[in-house]
C-alpha cells in the first residue's frame, strides 16, 4: 500500500508539534511492505523535515491560496496518480482533491467551522469574519469529499457531523497523545512572581487581546506579583489589542514576551511556569490542555464545551470576555497551594487515559489499514 501523508496545512502552533512528534516515531511503526509519501508546508517548521523513510518523496504545497489551488487540482494529482497512491493522511486541515478510488482520511481541528454560536464572531471585526466565513463554506465542502473524517472528542463529532450533514459513523474519535518535547516540571513552584503561561498565537479566538485589561485590573488590586508568559512578540501583542490606550509601565512590566517559539523549546517555558491559561473561544483538543497535565500545571480554561469536555476538574473555568472574572479565578489560584495541587492531581489523571504517542501511530496506521 502507498501512502500520501499530508501535513501541508499545518504552518505554526501545537499542530506542528504533534506532526513532528508523528514523523519521530512512524518510523519504528511503519510497516514494511508500505511505502510513503510527504507532502509539507512550504513554510515553518515542517517545511524543513527530511525524508523519515526509505524511499519517500517530499513535496511541498504553496501557501499562497491561488497557487494552493493551482496546486491541489493539477501538480498534486499528477503526484496522486504517478506515485499510485491508495490513500491519503490529512495529519489536520480540510483534505486533499482526490480521485474517487483513493481513500481520504481528514484529521479535522477546525472548530471555527461548527461555532455559529460562538462569542468569537461578535468580537471579530467585520471584513475579516466575512473571510472566515467564505473559508469555512469551502473548508466544509472539502470536508465532505473525505472517506472518513477524525476529531478528538465527541463534542467535535457530534458538532461536524451536523454542520456537514453526516451520519456519525463516518466519522471517527481518536484521542490525541501528548508532545514529547514537554517534561514534568523539576519544582512546583520558584522565587520570584507567579508565572502565567499564555502559550498561543495571536489569533483573535484565543483571546490574549483581553489581558491587557486582566493585569490592569490585578494592578489596581495591588497583585504586582504576578507575570503573564507570551509565546508572542511584544509589538505584534500590543498591536492585536481592540482599544488603543496609554499604556501604564506598571501594568506593561507584568507582561514578558518570548516571540514565537520552536516546539523543541517549549519546554523552557513550561518549566518556569506556575500555572497555564488558555483563553480561546475555539479549540478542537488543544495542545496546552495535554501539556499543562504532563508538566504538572493547574489550568484556567475558557467556560466552553470543549473545554470542560476535555478538562473536567483539572480546570477552574473562566468567562475569557469578563476580565474581572479571569482577574478574581487568577487571584484564588496564585493563592491557594492546595487548589494548584488539586488541579494538578486530577490533571496527572487525565493523562493516563490518553494514548502514548506510540499508541497514537499505531491506532492512525490501523485506520489506514481497514
């Protein structure tokens, strides 16, 4: 059997980790009378992976959406047919253009497409929802091309089986495994603030425009001693913010920016880290759930279904556009020693329902097979 494994549509964040976790280990997996083929990104991370096994080829899909299109519907079909390829891997993103008697599988982690309901479209401005909208109406059509679609959790089956008007059964739950490149934390807790991991871009969905108004509010209150950790750069970050305002220096020094940062290098900042925030509207299983478990972090998750599906008791919930509400759930966390280690316990617990990476590849190759 010839597989076309397709991570092109993964360019940045937690889904470039877990695809180079995927290509470390699907080597020892791989079964020997199947050949492979990779299709990459032509930027990040992935763009730069070499071939892991005997034989593959390497290509790469453009970014630009014109040129992807070009793409997908003339060189990535000569490749398709050429190279006799029976199935397609979409690692995440909508699939791949495929000949009939190819199968498809699409891993799907696109919640942006089955929230209509979702707080995010109020806050997003009004050109750029329009855009998100259009993308989504063909993401969905290309969705529903694919042989079998995968999700994470049953909330996302349930929730794309209805936008794309499938039957359940054609698609299916797998459960994700957490990064390799995160270790539990060495201590529990270090001199100095109490540290806040924010690790996320800076799409709108995620939130972080909102704590600006969060560290204000923990200023007023004289809590200085707290710090908040982005994985982004300061200018893009303040840039991103809904209202221009003077910005206090006070208010600014709790705030430490790391820019953009290599999964290899995650770990660093988890290991410096107190407790992690995720503020986001939308997320299909995010990784900082997963890795927040494995480095022994208590979590403050977005009041959202996928998140208390996923976090359970791990998590305090917070409402991530009411600031003072995020403020007050910080407060009690940095606070109480025995919440943090409550949450972490339970955390530690969830992690051993979730596959070993191993386990993961071995359950993607079974769907390939069957």
């Amino acid at each position: 059997m010839r597989v076309l494994f397709d991570f092109s549509a993964i360019k940045e964040g937690g889904g470039t980790q877990l695809a180079l976790n995927f290509l470390q280990v699907l080597p020892n997996r791989f079964p020997e009378d199947w050949h492979a083929d990779i299709l990459l990104p032509d930027r990040g991370s992935l763009a730069q992976v070499k071939a892991p096994l005997p034989g593959s080829k390497l290509y790469q899909a453009p970014s630009h959406p014109l040129k992807r299109l070009r793409f997908e519907h003339g060189e990535c079909q000569h490749i398709i047919c050429s190279r006799g390829v029976d199935v397609i891997f979409t690692f995440f993103g909508p699939g791949l253009p495929h000949p009939a008697f190819v199968k498809s599988i699409v891993c799907a982690a696109y919640p942006i497409i089955c929230y209509p309901e979702s707080p995010y479209w109020r806050h997003v401005e009004l050109v750029a929802g329009l855009k998100k909208r259009v993308l989504n109406h063909f993401r969905r059509i290309r969705l529903k091309q694919a042989t079998l679609i995968v999700v994470e959790t049953e909330i996302m089956k349930k929730r794309i089986a209805g936008v794309l008007g499938l039957h359940q059964d054609c698609i299916r739950v797998l459960k994700p495994s957490v990064s390799n490149y995160v270790n539990a934390r060495l201590q529990n807790h270090h001199e100095g603030p109490f540290m806040i991991l924010c690790l996320s871009g800076l799409s709108p969905h995620k939130n972080l425009w909102r704590l600006y108004e969060v560290a204000s509010l923990l200023n007023r209150q004289g809590l200085k001693d707290i710090k908040f950790m982005l994985s982004t750069t300061k200018d893009g970050w303040l840039r991103s913010l809904k209202e221009r305002q003077p910005f206090d220096s006070a208010v600014m020094e709790m705030f430490e920016f790391s820019g953009a940062v290599h999964p290899s290098n995650i770990n660093d900042l988890y290991q410096r880290a107190d407790a992690l925030l995720s503020l986001s509207d939308l997320e299909s299983f995010s990784n900082n759930y997963m890795e927040a478990w494995k480095a022994g972090l208590p979590l403050i998750a977005s009041d959202r279904d996928f998140a208390r599906e996923i976090c359970k008791d791990s998590a305090i919930y917070v409402e991530p556009h009411n600031c003072r509400d995020i403020a007050n759930k910080i407060t009690e966390l940095a606070s109480s020693s025995e919440l943090r280690n409550k949450l972490i316990r339970i955390g530690k617990g969830l992690l051993f329902q979730l596959p070993t990476l191993d386990e993961r590849v071995s359950n993607i190759l079974d769907l390939l097979r069957h």
